[in-house]
C-alpha cells in the first residue's frame, strides 16, 4: 500500500517533467531565441551608444542561455538539489571574469 | 522495514531518506558533469579573450568590418552571415528537443526523422563555418599596409584606393598611393602571426582558437549524432525500450548551441 503510494508520487513527478515540455512549448521557446537574435541584429545597426548596447547584449545573451538551458536541456524541469549542482559553480566564472577585466587592464604594462 | 520509512516521511523532505535528490539515472548525469566542465573550458577561453580585448581596446578591428562577407552579394553585409548560421544551429537544436521527445514517447520513425534533420542542420553549421574560416583566411585582394610611420592602414575591396584606419579617418587618392608607396608592409588575409583586419595577431588567434574549438565540438556532436541515429534506425533502443542516449547527446547539442550563443555575441555583436 505505501510502496504503492511511493510510485504513484514519483510516476506523476515524472509524468509532470515530460508534460512541461510539449510541442508547442519547443516551438515557442524556438520563437523566442529567433526574435531576441534577430532583435540583436537590428540593434546593432542603430546609433545607440556602445556601451548600452554591449550591456544590452549581455543581458539578452543570459536570456537566451536561461530558454536553452531550461527547456533544452530541460534543467528548469529536472529536481531543485540538481539545478543548484549544476548551476553554483557558475559563480567562480562571475569571480574569473572579475580578476580578468580588472588585471587585464594592466597586462604588459607593468615592468616585469 | 523500508517501505514503512518512506510512508511516515513526508515528500517534501528530500534528504530524509526514500527519495532521490537528482532523480536521475548516471549515465546523464555523467553527462551534465562533463558539460560543466566543458563549460568552464570554453568560459576560460572566451574570458581570457575578453581581457586582451579590453587590453587592446584602440587597436582590435570592429567585427563589423572584417565579418562582412553574404554569399553571391558584393556589398557590406556585416552579421547577417553568423545571423543566418545562428539561425541554422538554433533550429537544429529545436529538431534535438523533437527528437528527444518523441523518443519518450518510443516513437522510431519520429525519432529518425528528427535526429535525421539535426545531422542536416549540424553539417550546415559546418559548411557555413568552412566558407567564413575561407574568406577571413584569404582575405581582401589588396589587404592591409603598416605605413612607414608604423600606422595601421586598411583597404576596402568595394572602393579601391581608399585607405582606413582605426579610428575611422580615410585618406585616398595621390595620398593614399604615396602612403602605400613607403609602406614597410602589406599584410594579405590573416594567419596566426598577423591578419589585415588590426594591428595585432591576437585577434586572429582567438578568432580560429575558440570558433576552431567549437566548430570542433559541432563536429563531434555531429559523428555522435551520426551514431546514435544509427543505433535507432537497428532498433537497439526500441528493443530496450529506452531512448535515454538520445537525450544524452541532446544534451550535447544544445551545450554546443549555448556556447555559439555566447560567440556570437563577444565576437560578433559586442
């Protein structure tokens, strides 16, 4: 009886993780990733500043990682313990990224 | 017993016990571990050439004057090329989800269908990275001049006799042919020791080092592609009646999806 119970919870997680991903859900999320690309694109040829464009494009890029990486690859519908593995390492790029802009600026110009 | 453990344990509470964290078998998770650490690799590639173009920020050449080649258009076309090619890897990573899905649902023909489609889109992407890899190799006819007074100056093959430089000012006519008449050197194309796009070999080094380690990665998707479709089509997962690998090389794709995103925008855009 409990180990009946037990399956039928973990049959409607599972169940519940192939629904969210339906056709028109891909297709949708495909619709996304082709506009803010070809929104990219536009943008560029206009006279905005550089500098609110490259952020602009930093941001957009991270908008197209969340849709590929949660609904492709499907990470937004696997366990929470699973998504915090697999994205908290991320935060030692943010930390590289940091050193390497700030240092990088003063590469070659410092006597060696 | 056991059964009676998981009965009095509330679901919720995942790390007492009758539950698994990941819920997921390893050999996909074996997967995503290598993904992360693919991540990194390609995160340090393109982090290390973000600080060495931000150290270089007068001399690196503006992506929209060296990427503008469009076949069978003789005119500037600066991103519509990767647009396109962008283009081609986003859709064949929506026939990979199709793919995956209807090998959930153990569906063979669908599954070839769409795996088939993703092989298409995969070789696409790498002609398209053949014929861009060819023109930033070859070059312009006339190339780039370093002027007797170690100035920079480029040519355009759309208007002959013209010199630019980085900054944006032109020179042409008697001007122009006396400068290019002293000039030390005449840089065609690009290699890894110098290119005719700016005054520094870094920026073709990173350009083939990190669109050669991708467009490698697409080719390896593609030969893992290969095979799984292969497997499908002799029916060795409809017998174990499990279409798990091809969700495992999905996961694949759609990394090599992620990191072209990420080139697009720091090589292309930004």
């Amino acid at each position: 009886m409990t180990d009946m119970h037990h399956e039928v919870v973990s049959h409607a997680s599972e169940e519940k993780a192939h629904s969210a991903l339906n056709t028109k859900t891909i297709w949708k999320v495909f619709w996304i990733l082709l506009l803010v690309t070809v929104f990219e694109v536009a943008i560029s040829f206009t006279a905005i500043p550089k500098v609110v464009l490259i952020w602009t494009f930093i941001a957009l890029t991270i908008v197209k990682s969340y849709y590929i990486v949660g609904y492709f690859m499907h990470l937004k519908f696997e366990e929470v313990p699973f998504q915090w593995t697999v994205l908290l390492p991320f935060v030692l790029i943010v930390y590289l990224i940091f050193i390497a802009l700030y240092e990088g600026t003063a590469l070659g110009l410092i006597p060696g | 017993m056991s059964s009676q453990a998981s009965a009095t344990t509330a679901p919720e509470k995942m790390w007492s016990g009758g539950h698994s964290p990941f819920n997921m078998r390893w050999g996909k998770m074996y997967m995503w571990i290598f993904l992360i650490s693919d991540a990194f690799t390609f995160s340090s590639l393109i982090i290390a050439y973000g600080a060495l173009r931000h150290r270089f920020a007068d001399i690196w050449p503006d992506p929209d004057l060296v990427f503008t080649h469009f076949p069978f258009i003789h005119a500037h076309v600066p991103l519509m090329y990767v647009g396109l090619m962008t283009f081609i890897l986003i859709m064949s990573s929506v026939t990979m989800v199709l793919a995956v899905d209807a090998g959930h649902r153990l569906k063979k023909a669908a599954t070839l269908k769409w795996l088939g489609w993703t092989i298409v889109g995969g070789f696409l992407f790498l002609g398209s990275q053949a014929w861009e890899w060819y023109h930033f190799i070859k070059g312009s006819p006339e190339g780039a001049y370093v002027l007797a007074d170690g100035r920079f100056a480029r040519t355009d093959y759309l208007e002959p006799g013209i010199l630019f430089f980085n900054d944006g000012t032109r020179v042409v006519g008697a001007e122009a042919e006396a400068l290019k008449a002293t000039a030390v050197k005449n840089i065609i194309g690009a290699n890894l020791k110098e290119n005719e796009y700016g005054n520094t070999p870094l920026f073709g080094d990173f350009f083939f080092f990190i669109t050669g380690f991708h467009g490698f990665h697409v080719f390896s998707g593609v030969v893992l592609n290969i095979i799984v479709f292969i497997m499908v089509w002799r029916g060795v997962l409809e017998r174990k009646k499990d279409y798990e690998l091809v969700e495992k090389v999905g996961l694949y794709w759609h990394f090599v999806d992620l990191v072209w995103v990420f080139v697009f925008t720091f090589f292309y855009l930004v």
